[in-house]
C-alpha cells in the first residue's frame, strides 16, 4: 500500500479507503487503481482484517501520574466523554519515563484501540508515524508531540508564566527565585522562557543563581526555598513553574515565617486556605480535557483528511491563600 500510494501521488489513507470500497473522489480511485495493475498490487486479507476501521469500543489515555489531581480530571473527564460515545477508556500512566511511556503506547496500539489521548513524556513520537499514517486517531494534550504531526490541546504556558512573575515585577520585586522541573519537559521550557521574557519587559537582567529546576516533589522545591533565602541577597519573591513545587515553597516559606511573594503556576485543591496569600496562574483543567477528547472522537468518526491542529487554552491570575494579618 506504501508503495501504490508514493506511485499514484496519494496519501496512505486514500489508497486504504479505495481498496476497502470507502467513499473517494472518482479521479483518486481511477489513479490508486492505475497504481495497482501497473505494480502488481494483491490484498493481503490477514492484514486487512488487522488495519479494519471495525471500531472496538475502546480508546486509550496515556497520562503522568494518576495521582496528581491535574491527570485524574483529566482521565475523569475523558472517560465522561468515552462513555456518552459508548466507549470505555483505558487508562495508563507512564511516570514520566519515555521507556514506559514507548511500551504502554505500542501495547495500546497492539490491543487496537480506536484512538489515543496523551500527555507526552518522551522527546520522541515519531515510533507512532506509521501507526498515524495508517489511521490511528491520537491526540496530544497539555504537551506538545515530539517528531509526529499530531493533534495537539495545549495550554499558554509562555503567556501563563509571564504573566504571573510579569505581576511580581509590578509589585516593585526584581530578585525573582525561579522554580522549575525537568528542563527537557517542553512545559517547563515555555514557563522559564515566559518568566525570562517578564524579566527582560522591565529590564531586569535574569540571574542564574536564583534559578532552581530538575525539582520534581514537594520536599526538593521546599529545599531549593531554603537555599535561595540563605543566599546573601535573597530573593524578595518566588515563582514556581507547577502545582507540586508551589506546595514544597509554601511549606519552606510558613515555616521560616517569611513574607517572600509567590506565584505558582497551575492552581491546586484547598489554595484558598493556603495559611498566607498567593496567586496562582490557573485555568480550566476540565475544558483542556474536554476539547482534547472531543476532537479525537472527531478523529474516529471520520474527520481524518483535516490537518493536524494545535488549539491553545488560555491562563488566568487568581488569587489565593488567607489574607495577611
């Protein structure tokens, strides 16, 4: 089927559609057949019967860790949708390992699942392009896909991040500790270039030593707090790129009873009863899951000559904690 596709100038997908009697333009099949009988072209029914469009019911969502309450709206909302489709969604989390995450998505792709959601943790996708290519609806969420044309639903992390320490700056802050995770994870990199570009919009030089990543629980980000104000000239406010590492600085700055500014990006159950004021850079955890797993239900119902799409959801400040007293 490669082979007649590249001959007669098509894609994959409508030679498949031509050999399996799908609707296609006359002018397609008439050149997809040419292709046949000048190649020499036999249906290999085995495999036929194995890349059949026959729907399982079934679809598979990769995620990080189940644990954290941003997945699991996530996974709930996603299987809200799967079952109104009369789907079950199978859930896996590959723990932020692209080994794990490489064998839960070929296994996924072996149980031949209708489609895919996934919140990506390895720096390449393109293992899936042949699965893509011959009809496998996947959708990326929260990250972006490495090495694959995919559909993607994303939030505005550059413009979340400057946004939250753009908001430290106006409250007269210029030594701004920096907390991120892994810098390999293309949300991070977005938030750090976003909390850069806030630094250099009122001309602050950045300053490496205030920049603390690879921090990944609560305790390391508390860690990294506890460093940063033993500095000779400490920080004056903090900015913390994820939920996790936002708990570990509130930890550190109670305890120390410092009155250090903080911003974190991503917002998190019971912040408004943070023990002291902060702002979070929020938005609709819901929503993000929502348009992504519509889109891919778009995928499986047959919207598949459309090209792949990025949507990006936007980011709020909110703010959060008890007041000062």
């Amino acid at each position: 089927m490669v082979d007649v596709a590249r001959h007669a100038g098509v894609s994959l997908k409508t030679v498949s559609r031509v050999v399996n009697d799908e609707p296609v333009g006359q002018e397609l099949v008439g050149r997809v057949l040419a292709a046949i009988a000048e190649l020499g072209f036999r249906r290999n029914d085995i495999a036929r019967n194995l890349r059949s469009r026959q729907l399982n019911a079934t679809v598979g969502l990769l995620i990080e860790e189940i644990a954290n309450p941003f997945y699991a709206t996530i996974a709930s909302v996603a299987a809200e949708i799967a079952a109104a489709h009369g789907t079950m969604l199978i859930t896996a989390s590959s723990e932020e390992d692209p080994e794990r995450e490489r064998a839960l998505l070929q296994d996924f792709t072996q149980r031949r699942v209708d489609g895919l959601l996934v919140v990506p943790a390895g720096p390449d996708h393109s293992f899936l392009r042949r699965e893509v290519e011959l009809g496998m609806p996947v959708v990326f969420l929260d990250r972006p896909p490495q090495g694959l044309q995919a559909d993607a639903v994303l939030l505005d992390n550059r413009g979340g991040s400057q946004a939250g320490v753009g908001a430290l700056l106006a409250e007269g802050h210029r030594r701004v500790g920096l907390l991120l995770g892994a810098p390999t994870v293309p949300t991070m990199r977005e938030r750090l270039v976003g909390a850069r570009a806030a630094l250099a919009a009122v001309g602050v030089e950045p300053d490496e030593s205030l920049v603390r990543d690879r921090l990944i629980a609560p305790e390391e980000a508390g860690r990294a707090v506890a460093a940063l104000l033993d500095l000779p000239e400490p920080p004056t406010a903090f900015f913390c790129a994820n939920n996790r590492l936002t708990v570990g600085a509130l930890q550190e700055l109670h305890r120390r009873g410092s009155d250090a500014a903080l911003v974190g990006f991503d917002d998190f159950e019971l912040a408004h009863l943070m023990p002291r004021p902060l702002t979070v850079v929020a938005y609709d955890t819901r929503e993000l899951a929502r348009v992504a797993t519509e889109r891919l239900f778009q995928r499986i119902a047959g919207d598949d000559d459309s090209p792949p799409s990025t949507t990006v959801l936007p980011t709020r400040l909110l703010p959060r904690g008890l007041p000062s007293t």
